[in-house]
C-alpha cells in the first residue's frame, strides 16, 4: 500500500527527464561557467569530463541503485542496507532538509531578474547597486520567494506521474532549446573596444575550450580537482538523496545502466552548453577581467553584459532568466520531493498531507533566509574562511561539510560493509550487462573514498592545517 501511496515513473523517459530536471539546475547554468572561467577554461572541462565518466558515474549510480533496490528514500533505504548504518540516512535526509530553507530564495532572485526583463525594466537591472537593493529589501525578495515556494509545493502536491514527471517532460526540452538558441546567438556576437579591438563570440568560445596550463602548479591543479568534485555535487544531485528517492520510483523493466549513461551525458551537455552560452558573451562585452566575476556573474556581470548588446539584451535577457526560471524550478522540486518521500515513509502519511504541512514550514522558513539580508542580517566567518549571511551559512552545512562527508561513508558502506556486489546485482537486475562494473568497484572501495576525504577536509578549511 505503501509503495503504491509512493508513486512511480511512468518509463525510462520520464525518469530520465525528471532525473536530469534535477541534475539541471543552478549549478549548470551558474556555477559551472564560473569555475571554467576561474579555472584555465578547458583545463577545468578536461577534468570535469574525466570525473564525471568515473567519480560522477559511481556516486549516481550507486544513488539510483539504493533507491530502486530498497524501493525507500534515504533514511529507510540505508538501514535496509545495513541495521547499523541508519545514521547515515538521516544524515543524508537532512541535506535536503536545509536544502530547501534557501533554493526558494534563489528561485525567487531569478524570478525578480525575469519580471525585470519581460517588463522592460532591464535597464536597471544593469545599474551598479541593483541587485544589492533588491536582496536587502524587507519585501520584495519574500514576495519573489514565496511565490517561487508556492509553484514548487503544487508540483510536488501532484505527485509523481501527474507532477513531478508531467512537468519535467514539459520543462526540459524547453529549457534545452533556450539554452541552445542563447548559446548560438552568444557565438555570433562581436564589440569594437575603445582601444579599437574587436572582441567575437567565437575567441570566446576558444577562451572556453583552450585548457590553459599558464602558471599551472600541483597546487593549483589540486583546486582545480576539488573544484571539479565538488561541482559534481552540485551538478548531479548525488549525495542528498534526491537520487535515491527517484530510484526508489524507477520501475524494475528499466534498464539502469542507459537511464545512468543518458543522465550523465544530458546534465554534462547541458553544463557544457551553458558555458558555452554565458562565457563567450561575458568576453566579448568585458573580456578576460570579466570572466572572473565569480558567483556574481549571474546577477551582476550578466544584466551589464545584456545592457551593452542594446535592444537585443532586452530579449536575451529575457530568455535567459525565464530559462534560468526552469532549471531552478526542477531542481528545487526534486529537494522537496526527497523530504516528502522521507517523511512519507516515517510518519505514514499520504503525500497531500505532507506536502501540505512542509509547506507550511518551509515559506516560514524561505522567508527568514530572504530576510537574511535585512532584517535578520548576519555576518559569521565559516570554518573555510569565508563570511557568509544566513543563505551561506546553511549551504555551506549542507554542501560543504555534509555531502562530501555522506559521500565518504556511503563509498565506505558500499565498497566495504556490503560490497559493491549489492549494487552490482540491481544494475544487471533483468540480465543487462554493467559494462562499467570493474571501474565501478575500484572507484567505489579505493578511489573515491580517498578523494572524498581530501574534499572534506579541503571544504571545511581542515586541509589548510595540513599545509
């Protein structure tokens, strides 16, 4: 009855849709740019795409697999696995769990950037100072977020079928074609310097695409690995349990080893595409210097970059944040869905009531973190340096420390409590070949704990004591 009340993908298609939905999110259309710009450009995407076919492949399919083979979100699946390894269900439950107090927030700022555009206020989107007003408003950001947190509770309200998958199957190919058209329009961009120099879309691009080894130390190529990993955090969902919750929706005639190959290979395109579509533009309007602007490139660099492209910025920017709209919305919505499924199976509770009631909790709580920059404005220095306000304290909890250390225990759980035969066994469930298995379980007991240790220790400034 249970399982029933749970749901399931319809096939393989929706789940690959709605996977990738949440593979899809800020991580690629913001994060990802920024990094290959602070990074040497190909350099960073030469490493990335090693770690996704090895260290990315391994952490999501050993999410899906949990999911699929127990049938139970995070906190029920683990203890399935293993009596004693309850711990680390609820430790994985409780990433979304702080997940979801800031996403809505993000979502609503992307939002607020959107109206701005389709309006015609992009002008003053443009204007230094903009979007600082606009966070350390006292109303404005939690009308935004509240609204975001609504449509994502709706979608989440429908269920699995009618929600969750009939909007990823609407959004995705959307969400591709937008990207695909900024992208290609950003290639045929071109601007005349003060200094006379013409700047094109296409040197952007080979910007982009030219590993750059300048100055390149053990050192620097040691940040550049952990920035690719902890990248793939972001950019696959892994490690939250968002991806085992899904897992535990996949039907068993799917074929797990095409639906993980279909996953990696659209969220890495996608990622690819984005920056493919942001740092081209950024350097033809600002250069190289502009390439560096770091997180706030979305909504700082890029309103100025739109600006100088004249009437057209108008509608680019549009695009863009509508886009933008999309990618965040799927993803926030796999977050709440891994906390509905969790305490579905905890407190035996249908998904209407639940959702209902985290609903409830979470635009309470969306409406702090939006305040975060006003009312309840705060500074604390975090144990990796940096000073961070409400938003950043809880995505540096959740990400920084939590994850990588989850990551750590579930790569020991797997790889050397029950084995990497266990996961094994469900990916060649209906006689597939796991054409992948023998990089899969030297990943899974040697590789990837260690690396997930160092990142752990890099993420939470602990490294800095050992150099």
């Amino acid at each position: 009855m249970e399982k029933k009340k749970k749901g399931s993908f319809s096939g393989q298609l929706g789940f690959v849709l709605a996977a990738a939905g949440s593979a899809v999110g800020v991580g690629n259309i913001w994060r990802f740019p920024y990094l290959v710009a602070k990074d040497g450009g190909g350099l960073f995407l030469l490493v990335y795409f090693a770690l996704i076919l090895t260290f990315g492949f391994t952490l999501l399919t050993s999410d899906i697999a949990i999911g699929r083979r127990t049938k139970q979100s995070a906190i029920k699946a683990y203890e399935t696995m293993h009596r004693g390894w309850k711990f680390l269900g609820i430790l994985t439950f409780l990433v979304p769990v702080l997940i979801m107090t800031y996403y809505a927030v993000i979502g609503g700022w992307i939002t607020k950037y959107a109206v701005v555009y389709v309006t015609g206020q992009a002008k003053a989107a443009a204007e230094d100072g903009y979007f600082t007003s606009f966070i350390t408003s006292p109303v404005s950001p939690v009308v935004f977020t509240l609204l975001f947190m609504a449509v994502t509770s709706f979608v989440v309200y429908n269920g699995v079928e009618k929600g969750i998958e009939r909007v990823s199957r609407f959004l995705m190919p959307f969400l591709t074609l937008l990207i695909v058209i900024i992208a290609v329009y950003s290639l045929t961009l071109s601007h005349t310097t003060a200094e006379g120099d013409v700047r094109t879309g296409i040197e952007g691009f080979l910007v982009y695409i030219t590993p750059n080894f300048e100055g390149l130390t053990v050192s620097k190529f040691m940040s550049i690995l952990l920035d690719a990993m902890s990248q793939l955090f972001f950019s696959l969902s892994v490690s939250m349990g968002i991806m085992i919750t899904y897992g535990s929706y996949v039907k068993k005639d799917v074929d797990l080893n095409r639906a993980v190959g279909q996953i990696e290979v659209f969220d890495t395109l996608i990622a690819f595409i984005a920056g493919a579509m942001i740092i081209p533009a950024v350097y033809v309007f600002s250069g190289v210097e502009g390439m560096s602007a770091g997180p706030g490139l979305m909504f700082v660099s890029l309103p100025k970059v739109f600006a100088k492209m004249g009437v057209a910025g108008v509608f680019v920017g549009a695009a863009f944040f509508i886009m933008a709209i999309f990618a965040t919305l799927t993803s926030c919505i796999s977050v709440l869905e891994a906390i509905v499924s969790n305490c579905m199976e905890i407190f035996h509770v249908g998904r209407k009531k639940v959702t209902l009631i985290l609903t409830v909790i979470y635009l309470a709580a969306s409406v702090i973190i939006a305040l975060g920059y006003s009312i309840f404005y705060v500074e604390v220095t975090l144990p990796n340096g940096s000073v961070g306000q409400l938003l950043d304290i809880m995505d540096y909890i959740s990400n920084s420390f939590m994850m990588p250390f989850i990551c750590m225990l579930s790569t020991i759980l797997i790889g050397w409590v029950v084995g990497p035969k266990w996961i094994i066994e469900e990916m060649e469930t209906n006689g597939e070949r796991f054409t992948r298995k023998h990089i899969y379980v030297v990943m899974i007991k040697y590789i990837a704990p260690i690396m997930m240790f160092v990142l752990f220790l890099q993420s939470t400034g602990l490294l800095n004591l050992f150099s």
